[in-house]
C-alpha cells in the first residue's frame, strides 16, 4: 500500500459529502421500499449508514473497550423530515473524522469485530456510508458512483485482496457481498 492508498479522516467527510448529495435527491420520495438487496428499507438503511458512525465516534472518543447497550437512531419520523436526517450525515461524519484525527494509533475501542484503531473505524465509517448509499438508491431505482479513487483506498484499507477489475467501487461492492448493478 503507497502513501496515496491510505485513508484518511478526510477520505470520511468526502464519502459523506459524495453520499449526501447523491440521497438528497431522494428526501421527498417513499422510504418504506426495500433497500436494494438488503431486508431493511430505505429508511432503516439511512438510517443505518448515518447512526453506525455515530456509534463508532462514542467508542472512539471514550475508549470504551466494552460493548455499550445504547442505540443510536432516527429522530422519530414526522418529528424529523427526511431532508434533516439526511442532513445528518456530514455533521456525524465530520464528528468521527475529528475525533479519529486525535486518537493516538495505538488506541483500541470495542467493536464487535475485535478492539478497533481509529484508522479501522475510518474504513468501516467509508464502507457504511458508501455501500448502504448505494443499497438506499438501490431500492428507489438510482445509481451512485462515488469517486474511484476514494473507492481505491478504502478497498485498499478494508479488503486489500478484492481489489482486480480495475473498477474500485464494484470491487467494492462485490467485496461486501453485493451485486454490482
């Protein structure tokens, strides 16, 4: 891996960038459909790819190395409007971004995977909101194609060895057990 394949902080706050501009589009339509090839919705893969960041911000910045029984999740609908969880996204990201851009290397937090290093929780942060991105648009019949080269690191970060069509973002994709649509 060279010094242009690494992920940074940065590289989560434009995932998040890139995503909320490809699922603003969609605040007015109906979220009850089936999210591409998942068993959620729209709306709990939304919701999802916005509160799995959050959760990984509260283990990083506490350095709890334990599970926390404490779920993160939408605002009640109808209490929030699609736009304004969607609107959620770069705030949430930014916040991880910033907390992992402080974090010493050598700090572990729980994940369910295994303790964490803030670059871990960066990678997983980009898979989160870029797949279930897709997955959301998926199911309400749009595309999403976030720059390659974001897609190059975070397939170089977070499955180093699916990496070959030469097309980052469907090894990604394909890498998470998805159809490449």
């Amino acid at each position: 891996m060279t010094s242009d394949d690494v992920l940074s902080p940065g590289d989560l706050i434009a995932a998040a960038v890139v995503a909320e501009a490809a699922l603003r589009p969609t605040a007015d339509r109906d979220w009850s459909v089936r999210a591409g090839p998942l068993d959620w919705d729209v709306d709990q893969t939304i919701s999802h790819l916005i509160g799995a960041p959050a959760k990984y911000t509260l283990y990083l910045a506490s350095r709890c190395e334990h599970f926390i029984a404490f779920a993160v999740q939408r605002w009640p609908a109808g209490e929030a409007t699609n736009a304004e969880v969607i609107g959620s996204l770069v705030p949430i990201a930014t916040g991880l971004a910033n907390v992992a851009a402080i974090t010493p290397p050598q700090v572990r937090a729980f994940h369910v995977t295994g303790p964490s290093s803030a670059a871990d929780y960066v990678g997983r942060a980009c898979v989160e909101v870029l797949v279930h991105t897709d997955d959301a648009l998926g199911g309400l019949g749009m595309s999403f194609a976030p720059p390659p080269d974001l897609c190059g690191r975070v397939l170089a970060q977070q499955y180093p060895a699916a990496a070959g069509t030469g097309n980052p973002w469907h090894d990604l994709v394909a890498a998470t057990g998805r159809p490449v649509r």
